[in-house]
C-alpha cells in the first residue's frame, strides 16, 4: 500500500522570506557593531555612580562576536545598518497590514485559553496537540512579542542617538543610561528568541524551514487559520 | 534492489561539484567572510561606503534632527557627577608656557578679525549652566560649566556671507574640530573658562574650551587658540579618522 505525501502549499509571500532572512544577516551586525560599542564603556550609569545592576558589567565580548573593529568602525556600521533594518521591518509590516496577514499572526485576549492548552501540551499535561491554524497562539504570542520588541529596539536607540534632540524619547525610558540599559537587554531576549526559534522549527515542524527558504509548505501543520 | 553507483555519480565529484558540495563550500566561504568581517572596520571594499552612509547620517543630523532653539536640559549644581573623566591627546597635560601671553583668535572670514584675551572674554556676557555630559563611548555625566557663547563673539566678529562652518584649533597636540554654524549658534554652545563654579582646570581644557549640551565630547575642543571662519567644511582630529563628523546629540 502506498501513500501518497499531502500536496506542497503556498505558505510564504516572498516580502516575509526575504524580510525574514534579510533581518537575520543585518541583525546579525547590528547586534555585532553594537557589541563593540559596548566595548567602550561596559556598564550602565553615570560616571562616579550608582551603576545599574547587570550581569554584563565589565564584560568584554570575545572578538569574533564583535564587528567593526574599534569604536569608529563599529559605529559607522551600526548606524548603517540601522536602515536596511528599519527598511525591512516597515516593508514586512506593510505586508502584514496590506495583506490581512496580522490576523494569522497578532496575539489578542481571546487566544489566552489557547495559549494555556498549548502550554499544558509542551508540559505533558495533555495528550494530544491542540488544533491550530497557521500558528498556535503560543507561536503567535512569541511573533508578536518580537515585532513589539523590534520597535523597542528602534525606540531606545534613538533614545541613546539623540537624547538632547529626542528628551522627550529618552526621559520616557528613564534617562540616557536606563534606554542604553534597554537597548542593550533588548540584544539577549532577540537571542533567547533566535536560539529557542532555531530549536523549535527542527523539533517540532522541520518542513517549515523549507517553507521559509521556498514559500512552499508540506508539514503536519495547517498553512491557513 | 541495490542501488549500484552509476558512473555518472562516481564521476561528477571529479568533474566539477555537486549541488551539495556546492553550497557546503558556499556555506564555508560565507561564514568565513563573517569570520573574516568581525573586528572590522569595513576594509578597502566596504569603509568608504560607511563614510558615505555616516555623511547622510550626519545630514539627517543636522538638518532634520537638530534645533537651532531647543536647550538642552539643566539640571542643579547638587546632581553634578563625582567624577567627569578628562582626556588630551598629547602625553602630558597641555599647559602654556605664558599664560598670559595667551589670546584667542577670531579669523577666517570675517568683517573684523579679533584677539581676545581671557578678560576681553570674561567681559562678554556670561553664560552658565549644568548638564550633562556625553560622550562617545556611551558614559555621561553631569557638570557645570560658564563661559561666554559662541553667537556672542560672532555679533563682534561679524562673520562674511559665505561662511558656513567655523574651525576650532587647540594648542593640545594637532586637535581640532570642525563645526557647523547653527550648532555654533545655538544659545547653549559656549567658550567655557570655567567649570564647576571655578576657573577651567588645566586637565578639562584651560584656559578656554569649546562646550555644549547638543554635542559628544569630541567635539568640544580644549585648550583654544583659535576659531578660524571658512566656506568649506573642516574635518577634525577624530573626525578624519572616521567617527560622525555632525556628533550632535
């Protein structure tokens, strides 16, 4: 007896794979150049004090994680990148809203209940998967939370580009040290999200990457809501 | 059945790559190049093009960002920092031989070039405040600073039409930065001899140093010997070496 596999879908628009992998090559070097930055004074706080906690405090990252090669050269590549990125995030965002895709993908009130039944899930504290859409709402949680988290990004560093210019930006942060504080934790929750990501496309549903490099789907998962 | 090794298969490693090899060596040579491109600051491929990008930043800067009339924010002499690092770039503290002999000079193009010694300057009206300090590397701290500003001395001297910028020049060393005239104009940017409530130290710039609230540090030359008025823009010490040629903050 044979089977036949489940036919190919279209599960990808070109603008979301190019964005998507876009983003990861230039967030790769802002997070690089910014790390070089960091370099040149690692702690947060006014000079003489008081300091904000940080478990970085004084760190110097290894040199391969770095790019730029002194402060110059590190900001010269962090303000340029700043644009293709900004570029690439504004053009997945039009996408999503021209599109209707938002709906597939926001997190709202009403996926709370199914957020928690996914949680039980992964805890083993029920059987079988629930039924989802093109994303389950704990997967819509975590995409949502990272576009919010790319506007972070972008807020607190123009809080720490132009503080006397934007004060109203960098007073609403907390100050100039607190939004470089921000900006700075931001960097480790794009990490803990890549990594746990990176993990879960090849644990859970591995023809999604396929689906991100071609546009073409053939998983276990529904590719429409 | 077995599947047997075709020729065709035995024989394309030697002939050329395949597919997979292919991208593993694509792979390899990409992050080899990331590898390569960490620590860097762009080499001869890519450097100019990041200048040509921190110019359109500095542009950005400059005409959209910047106001010729917003202040920066004050604060009370009791949030001053416990310390404000100093920094020169010659290896011991600059310091004039003659204090005295010492003038500021206003020139370039000018109606009326001038040379102000420190007490023509501290005739000039007084402006004092404090604020915070930032610098490049991403420390700050607060501090107070009176001085007589910029625009004041441009009312005496009178600068031509045709000049745009001004060039500071220091006696610490070959330093020198290069201003646009709005930030030289804005009411917070002053010639600073004096910090703290006190005469300028000589570790902070005496007798005369360029500051303002809207700039990095770097941009603030220390130790004054003159503001020369031209139509072209003028670098600056760090400038040419490839940090933000605006610094406005």
């Amino acid at each position: 007896m044979t089977t036949t596999p489940a036919p190919f879908v279209r599960r990808h628009h070109w603008i979301v794979r190019l964005t998507h992998w876009a983003t990861v090559i230039v967030l790769a070097g802002m997070i690089a150049s910014g790390l070089q930055i960091y370099e040149a004074y690692a702690r947060f706080g006014n000079r003489g004090g008081p300091y904000f906690v940080s478990p970085f405090d004084g760190t110097q990252f290894p040199h391969w994680s770095r790019l730029g090669g002194w402060l110059a050269g590190a900001l010269n590549w962090h303000f340029a990148l700043a644009w293709p990125l900004t570029a690439f995030g504004l053009l997945y965002l039009g996408y999503l809203v021209r599109s209707g895709e938002w709906r597939t993908l926001l997190f709202r009130p009403r996926d709370v209940r199914g957020a928690l039944e996914m949680a039980k899930y992964y805890l083993h504290l029920r059987r079988e998967h629930p039924p989802q859409g093109k994303h389950n709402p704990l997967q819509k949680l975590a995409y949502t939370g990272v576009i919010v988290l790319g506007g972070l990004a972008m807020l607190t560093g123009f809080a720490v580009y132009k503080p006397t210019q934007l004060a109203w930006l960098t007073a609403l942060l907390g100050g100039f040290q607190a939004a470089r504080y921000w900006h700075f934790w931001i960097v480790w929750i794009f990490v803990g999200f890549t990594i746990t990501h990176v993990i879960l496309v090849f644990a859970v549903d591995p023809a999604s990457l396929r689906a991100m490099l071609t546009g073409w789907y053939r998983g276990r998962f529904p590719s429409h809501d | 059945m077995t599947e047997r090794p075709t020729l065709r298969r035995y024989d394309a490693p030697l002939h050329g790559l395949d597919r997979r090899t292919f991208l593993r060596l694509g792979v390899t040579a990409g992050v080899g190049t990331l590898a390569a491109a960490c620590g860097w600051d762009g080499g001869h491929l890519l450097r100019p093009g990041l200048l040509d990008i921190s110019r359109v930043n500095d542009w950005v800067g400059e005409k959209i960002l910047f106001s010729p009339t917003r202040l920066a924010r004050t604060y009370s002499a009791a949030e001053r920092s416990a310390m404000l690092p100093s920094y020169f770039i010659s290896t011991t503290v600059p310091m004039l031989e003659d204090a005295g002999a010492w003038r500021l000079r206003v020139e370039g193009l000018v109606a009326q070039p001038l040379e102000l010694s420190l007490d023509d300057l501290m005739r000039l009206p007084r402006v004092s405040y404090t604020v915070k300090h930032h610098c490049v590397e991403g420390w700050s701290a607060i501090a107070s600073w009176h001085g007589v500003p910029v625009s004041a001395i441009v009312e005496r001297c009178r600068p031509l039409k045709a000049a745009r910028y001004i060039s500071f020049a220091s006696f610490d060393a070959d330093y020198w930065n290069g201003w646009d005239m709005a930030s030289a104009m804005h009411p917070q940017t002053i010639l600073a001899y004096g910090m703290n409530d006190n005469r300028l130290p000589a570790a902070h710039g005496a007798p005369l140093r360029l500051y303002s609230p809207t700039k990095l540090g770097y941009k603030l030359t220390k130790y004054l010997v003159s503001m020369t008025f031209t139509d072209t823009r003028p670098g600056g010490y760090w400038e040419d070496q490839g940090y933000p040629w605006f610094g406005g903050i």
